[in-house]
C-alpha cells in the first residue's frame, strides 16, 4: 500500500476494485463503511454486489475482465471535462501523451457498450474521483488474477496520477495483501529475481555483495516462478521440491497438472502444520510449528513490520528455522542455531530498506518501511515528493480480453474467492468448528434466471466443470452475481475449484487468471 | 494455574491484526484482540477470534513422516533431516543445483523466509525460490 489503513479514513473519495474486504479483509472494511457513514463518498467497482457494493454511493458493476476499458473510459471523461490535475502531471509524471493516445478510442459509448456500466455512472464516478479533495484507490485479487492483472494495476496507477491522487494523506493506490506475511516473504527475497530488498539478483554486483556477506558464491543462472516450477517437473528438468507451508494442490490452477507435476518429483520435502493434499505426495513431511510456537515478525499491507511471540514452544519439538538451520548444515553450508533476533539483525544489515529496525525496536513501536536508520520513524505514506523511479510513468494501456470465456459448451464464467468464515485453502479454518460450521460444504452462487432455466432450486446438487474437471456443489441462488456468471470460494480440498480453473497467466507477474474460466453447470 | 498473556499477530490475512494468546499450561485458552494494537485497535474478526482451536487441533503433525511405497512410517528428527539431506545432495550431484526447486511461505516469518532463500541461494546454489505471492 502507498498509505496506511487510517488514512482510508482521511479519504473524502473511496474507489474500492475487485476487493471483498468485509469478508477477505475485515478491519480495512470496517474503515470503509465507518469513512462511508462519516460522509465519505465510496464507489465499489465489482461484478458482484458485494456488502460494500450493497452500501456503495455508486456501484460500477462491470463484466468481468474488462477493467482496463473501464478505468480507460473513466480517465477520457475527466480529461474530456478538465477535471484532471494539471500541475501534477507536469511536475512529477512523464509519457503523458501515450496515456492520452490510450484513453482516446474510450468514449463513454464505448466504455459503456464493453463494460456494461451505464454513462450516467461513469460520469458521476469520474467527476467524484478526480475532483474530491483527497481520493483513495483500494484493490485486491479482482484486479490482479487475470492474464492481464499487472495492466489492471497500471491502469489505476494512471489514473491516480492523471488526478494528482497519490503522495498525500487519504490518497494512493493500495492493494491490499492476502495473507498474513506475503509482503514479508516478497521483502526477504522469497523472489526468483529478487535478493532481500528487493535487490535485483540479474545485477552482477548485488551477487558479489551478498557472496561477500553470505560467504559463498552466488548462482548465475535465473530462477524459475513457481508455476514455471510445476512445468520444469513435468518435463523432468526439476527433479526435487522443498515446500514450507503453502498446499499447491489446493491453491493453484487446474490442479490436475500441479498434482501430477508433484507426483514426477524423485524427492519432494514438505514443511507443514497439518497433513494437507500436497503433504500427502511428500516423500518427506516434517512437522511445522505454527505462528504461536513462532518468535519472529510478520509484514502487513501497510509494509508495517510487528514483532510475532511464541507462546507456546514448538509442538514437534523444533522451531521451523531451526530445521533450516540444521539442513544447510547437513547440505554443507553451515547456519549457526541463530535466534530469530539475531537473523533480524542480519537482514537489516543487508537490506536497506529496514537498516533501522531490530526485534528491541520493534519490542516497542511497530514500523513501516522503509526505515533506513535507527533514528527514522518508518514510512507509512510512500511518494510524498518523488516517486521510486523519479517521475511517475503514465503507462497507456490497450485491453486485453480474458483467455477463456463462455461458448455453447461451457457456457458460464466462473469466478472464485473467498468466504467469510474460511480461508484459502481451509487447512486451518476447517479446523475450527465454529467456522466450519458457517460454511461446511461447497456452494456455488448463481443468478435466479440461470437456476431457472436449469431447473435448479436453492440448495439443490450441482456438479460444476470446465475444460479441466469437475466438482460436485450446491447451487445458492442469488442476484449478487451477475446472469451468465457463477461465484465459488475455493477452500473445499473435497471440492477443490481449483480442478476448473485456467493456468492462462498475466506474461510479467505470472498471475494465474483464477477470476475467470468458462464452466457448465448440471443437475444431478 | 499460572496464565500468561502474549501479544502476537494474527496469522490469517495482511491486515496484521494484534492479538493475544492467553495460555496456561501448555495449550492456548483463547485469543483476545490486543487493545492498543495500530491495525485493530481491541476488535478481531470471527477467524481471529478462533484463531486457538487450528493450533492445538488433533490433527497437527507431531513426527516426521516418510512415505515408502504406500507406508508411511515415522521418524525421529536427526534421522529425517540426514534423510533429506542425502537425497537433496544426490539429486543436486546428478542433476545439478537448478534442479531442485523451493516454494517458501507467506504463513512463516520474515526470519524463517529469509533463512530458507538464503538456503536455496546457499547451501543449494539456486535461484529457484518462490511462494505465492503471485497467485
């Protein structure tokens, strides 16, 4: 995130995209409809009508996969009426013209006839974004899972910079993070193409630095993304995997391939809390011990950095890092059983962005980084006067249609997500029975006119499939979801969504278009 | 019966919220929203709040496990990570350090992943490290 979760609060203007806050991110969708009953101004833009669309002033309810005509069209009407920022752009952006050149063939007639989204709509959430004191963009996964996420993003980096709405309090565009520590593993170099802090590891002299540091010299060759992992043991070019505490088998797409890819492996190590349906393929399983046997830190959204204490000592006997620790040695590169205050310690030194911080520190105030010295008080708000790169690139972008929409054969377009009482792949939500009970089984939501035309009632068996697999569902009738369009969480590992989803991947992030794919639905 | 309270984060999503585990001898009795916390402020959502019932769940593995043909049998710690690295050293010898593949966790701490790209940058010699920060 550019700006902390307070400042949603400062924000006159609200544009939540593709998030489900209330249900994925509670405490920032308490912000929201605190700010919206305060008198803030909140636009969701969602294919579903989701709590927060419920409460929207305007609800942007485009078809799926059409973000970037959308925003397109949005930014062509306040440039139209000279609603955008003028100084702005011409102090801290450049390639202006391309972005221009970009919006230009999206007139409201266009914007409307491919989004779907009434005129009348676009305009009052343009004029409402680009003329409000201080506006905020909040996204999540409904921007960024589809083959063209990193333009989805881009396009609302141009359109906070087109309104000079980024560098100050109640503005920016922020994503919000999924799980409890991605931002920290992405910051700690959990990167093929990235050393801690984010230094880049194609750069010769970021190698040489860290083989000084580390004592010993440093691979040349790229990494592979963990998907491109899953085709190099299908085509037997990667013969070993070692996975901590992720299950692939659930959360990635068309798990038929990821579970056969796993299968090829001459060795595969897991790390993990509980037998899941990746453990079950491990050679190897070792015992992990969970966030309360943990002492350590966990990075939030806001790059906010907070001391995790161990409550308890590790059920199976060992702290997950020791078991590091104690395999590198055995592999012949020697980790001292160092504390976890001691390897903070030597992560800030070697990377800059958190220099300032130490487990005492944090004993005290969380942080945001960057915090480059002992003295700094972190950064909740990132490019108050400049951007990372100097000046703000306006990137001008063409759409890009989803990968697989529905035909005669498959002639729904599914959309997954998640539930309010579980969470991703349900290892740990479906063990706590006040939240199992919620939401015990699979259940597909589906628009009244599509039940009706496949003579399906509420709470009636379905089996839902596309070209990869199927799985068997109850059908939950609602006009939350668009016609033509079905919603399924995807942490049922008995019913894993995830057998249906397409691979199709964004070429930069890699993302997996998990928001759409074409499924049938049937009666059974 | 001597109760501790400690302040921890919740391990769900990137809200980061504070939240405090209150055990006594040895099992976790709930978990309260930690009151001054900056994200949350003294409230948690429903998963927060059952946060206790996954950690001390029967199901949570205990032993190292090695699956042979269709058994799966347990070990003990030293001869599992002998185990491990034996066969990573042999495929690593055969094949060369790019074939052998990392996936770390956005669950675990900032400590434990970068211990493990360190691991994979070290004591593997490969940049083969993700997780799933792009799904």
């Amino acid at each position: 995130m550019t700006n902390p979760f307070d400042d949603l609060e400062r924000s006159d203007c609200l544009l939540v995209v593709g998030s489900n806050a209330t249900v994925a991110h509670p405490m920032v969708g308490m912000r929201l409809l605190r700010r919206k009953r305060a008198g803030g101004f909140l636009i969701v833009a969602d294919p579903r009508r989701t709590t927060l669309a419920e409460q929207a002033d305007i609800h942007l309810r485009l078809r799926p996969g059409t973000d970037v005509p959308l925003f397109n069209g949005l930014m062509r009407i306040i440039h139209d009426n000279g609603w955008h920022n003028r100084e702005f752009i011409e102090t801290r952006t450049e390639n202006f013209p391309a972005l221009l050149d970009a919006i230009a063939p999206w007139t409201p007639e266009a914007t409307e006839a491919a989004t779907g989204v009434p005129r009348d709509l676009l305009f009052r959430a343009a004029e409402a974004y680009a003329v409000s004191a201080a506006s905020s963009i909040v996204y999540c996964l409904g921007v960024t899972q589809h083959r063209c996420g990193v333009n989805n993003v881009r396009v609302l980096a141009d359109l906070a910079m087109l309104c000079g709405q980024i560098g100050r309090p109640g503005t920016g565009v922020n994503p919000l993070r999924g799980q409890n520590n991605v931002q920290g593993s992405c910051d700690m170099g959990g990167l093929p193409d990235y050393y801690p802090g984010y230094q880049k590891a194609d750069d010769p002299a970021v190698r040489e630095a860290f083989a000084r540091a580390w004592g010993c010299p440093q691979p040349s060759t790229p990494g592979l993304t963990s998907l491109e992992m899953m085709e190099a043991l299908h085509k037997g070019t990667l013969k070993a995997m070692i996975i901590l505490g992720e299950n692939p088998v659930v959360s990635d797409p068309d798990a038929n391939h990821v579970r056969q890819a796993l299968s090829k492996a001459e060795f595969l190590l897991c790390i993990d809390i509980f037998p899941t349906p990746t453990t079950e393929l491990a050679h190897l399983t070792l015992p992990g011990a969970s966030f309360a046997e943990s002492e350590g830190t966990f990075t939030n959204s806001e790059r906010r950095v907070q001391r995790v204490r161990q409550a308890l000592p590790p059920l199976a006997g060992r702290s997950n890092s020791r078991v590091i620790q104690e395999l590198s040695t055995r592999m012949g590169y020697p980790m001292p059983p160092d504390s976890p205050a001691a390897v903070f310690d030597e992560i800030c030194a070697l990377t800059p962005l958190l220099r300032g911080m130490s487990h005492e520190r944090l004993d005290r105030e969380s942080l945001c980084w960057p915090c480059p010295d002992k003295n700094h008080p972190g950064a909740p708000m990132l490019h108050a006067d400049r951007f990372t790169r100097g000046k703000g690139l306006f990137a001008g972008l063409a759409h890009v249609p989803p990968a697989e929409l529905p035909d005669a054969e498959y002639p729904l377009l599914l959309n997954t997500g998640m539930g309010h009482s579980q969470y991703l792949t349900g290892t740990m939500t479906r063990r706590c029975p006040m939240l199992e009970r919620e939401m015990p089984h699979l259940e597909v939501d589906m628009h009244p006119d599509d039940a009706r035309a496949l003579g399906l009632r509420n709470g009636a068996r379905a089996r839902l499939s596309s070209r990869r697999g199927a799985v068997a569902a109850r059908v939950h009738i609602t006009d939350a979801v668009p016609a033509g369009t079905v919603f399924a969480p995807l942490h049922f590992a008995e019913a894993p969504v995830n057998l249906l989803t397409s691979a199709e991947r964004d070429p930069v992030s890699k993302t997996p278009e998990f928001k759409i794919c074409a499924v049938r639905v049937e009666k059974v | 019966m001597d109760i501790r309270h400690t302040p921890t984060v919740c391990p769900y999503c990137g809200c980061g919220c504070g939240l405090t585990l209150e055990t006594a001898e040895g099992r976790v009795l709930r978990a309260i929203p930690t009151a001054d916390a900056p994200v949350n402020r003294g409230r948690l959502c429903v998963k927060g709040w059952n946060v206790h019932d996954f950690v001390q769940h029967p199901d949570r593995l205990t032993r190292p496990l090695l699956r042979e043909d269709r058994e799966t049998r347990p070990l003990d710690w030293e001869s599992a990570l002998d185990l491990a690295a034996r066969e990573l050293h042999r495929i690593r010898d055969a094949y060369g350090p790019d074939s052998i593949g990392i996936l770390t966790s956005a669950r675990c701490t900032n400590e434990e992943n970068y211990l493990l790209q360190k691991f994979a940058r070290c004591a593997v010699g490969t940049h083969n490290i993700d997780h799933c920060a792009r799904l």
